[in-house]
C-alpha cells in the first residue's frame, strides 16, 4: 500500500489492515484484554500508579499491567503460572505494553478456555512445535544454526520477525525492525503450547485490525494491506471485521 493512499486520509479517520503485528498497539480496553468473569470469583486486585493486577480463583493464575510512558515499550504485561497458590512461578508471558491489542485479547482468551481445565495449564499433550506450525503454513522462513536460537522470519520482510529459543531462557517474539522492534513478547520455556499456537494464530490471522491514521506507525505502512476506509467512529464503536483487501500496488501477505 503506497504510504500516499494514507496521507490523503483524515488522521482520525478509521482504517482495516494487515498484518497486525504491524498496525500498532490500538486502543488500550482492559476489559477487551482480560475476558476473566470476574463476577464468578476472579479478583481484580487495586493496585496503585496506574497498575492492574488480576488472578484467578485458585490463585495460581495471574496477569499484570504496569504501565512505564517513559520506556519505549511503554509497560508491561506479565501473565504467570504456579502450581501452588502465588507460589514460584512454573511459567510466565511478558509483553511490551505496545504490543497490538488484538494479539493481547486472544492470548488473554486461551488462557481462560486452558483455566478451564487446568491440568493444560501445566502438563498440555500438545507437541511444542504445533505452536510454530502454523507459521510454517503460512511461508514464514524457518533457519536453524548449530548452536543458535532458531529463527521464523516472516515471508514479507521488512516488517516483522519471529525467533524463538530451544533452551530454559525461552521464546522471544517480536513485530517491526529485528534491531528496533515496535513492541516484543517473551514466553517462558514452560509455556503451554497451546498459549504459543493461540498466539502465533493470532499473528497470522487474515482477519484485519481497525486503526485510526494517526496510530499506524509511519516506519511500516508501506508493508500494510488496507481495507476499504470507514468513517470516524465514536468511542467504543468496534464493527465485525471485514476482509483485507489491496486498493492498489501493495506488499501481499
């Protein structure tokens, strides 16, 4: 998508695009995030500085907002795991704040499908690599080295690389330039495969990403597909999304 068909656009006009790990972190909805019913026993404990903390009945489920402005990543969000109540943590997720907000909401929502049977929290039959399948599907490029982490770089490069690691430090993941990523994420090596498929689904979903102009990052809008352009919405308005499509030259997925 040639960066000109965004620059005639109103800045605060509402735009479609793939792919999402490119299209910014979007509006921050906490409860768009965190799907947890917390009328039937989770708990959102008060927190100060703008921090936001919430765990499950059993308490050995949690995830955490910290805000940080002054970072490049803006915050954290840490998801953590213990086999006995706030004990030592088996397995944790920690995202940059300026992570996109679709990615956030369907981790988020595996984890509350995995609670629901929570032996998958810990001991999943799912073979690690089905969390990596999918982008093999999907053409992303697979290269192995002796002694290095593996890496799964995106087939429409610049724009978004993929690596994670075989050894305890675990599997980071990042969106935007290898060096200067918008936002990256790092999951435990003891993370449930299934959380790592749910997310990697996510990354790849066609499903497109409503943004306003003004938030799209400029570095990566030339690697952006856009969707027909809708009106400016009023707060809160979040129409089904439709198919991508390319109104002209642009980078395909």
């Amino acid at each position: 998508m040639p960066p000109d068909l965004l620059n005639g656009l109103d800045p605060d006009q509402t735009v479609k695009v793939l792919p999402r790990r490119l299209a910014g972190p979007g509006a921050l909805d906490l409860h768009m995030v965190r799907p947890f019913p917390f009328d039937d026993g989770w708990h959102l404990h008060p927190a100060d500085a703008g921090m936001l903390f919430a765990s499950s009945p059993c308490a050995r489920l949690w995830t955490r907002f910290a805000p940080e402005p002054e970072k490049r990543g803006k915050g954290t969000w840490t998801i953590g795991a213990s086999r006995v109540p706030f004990g030592e943590l088996t397995w944790q997720i920690v995202f940059d704040a300026t992570t996109p907000v679709e990615l956030l909401h369907d981790l988020h929502a595996e984890l509350l499908d995995l609670y629901s049977d929570q032996d998958r929290l810990f001991d999943g039959a799912t073979e690690p690599y089905e969390g990596y399948a999918l982008l093999l599907d999907r053409g992303w490029n697979h290269n192995v080295k002796t002694n290095y982490p593996q890496s799964l770089l995106a087939p429409d490069l610049p724009g978004g690389v993929h690596q994670y690691a075989n050894k305890a430090t675990g599997r980071p993941e990042w969106g935007g330039d290898i060096w200067e990523p918008d936002w990256s994420a790092e999951l435990s090596a003891s993370t449930p495969t299934g959380l790592v498929a749910a997310f990697t689904a996510s990354l790849v979903s066609t499903e497109p990403v409503q943004r306003a102009v003004k938030d799209l990052p400029v570095h990566v809008r030339q690697h952006l597909n856009m969707a027909t352009p809708t009106a400016k919405q009023p707060p809160g308005y979040s129409p089904a999304a439709s198919p991508a499509t390319r109104p002209g030259k642009g980078r395909a997925r």
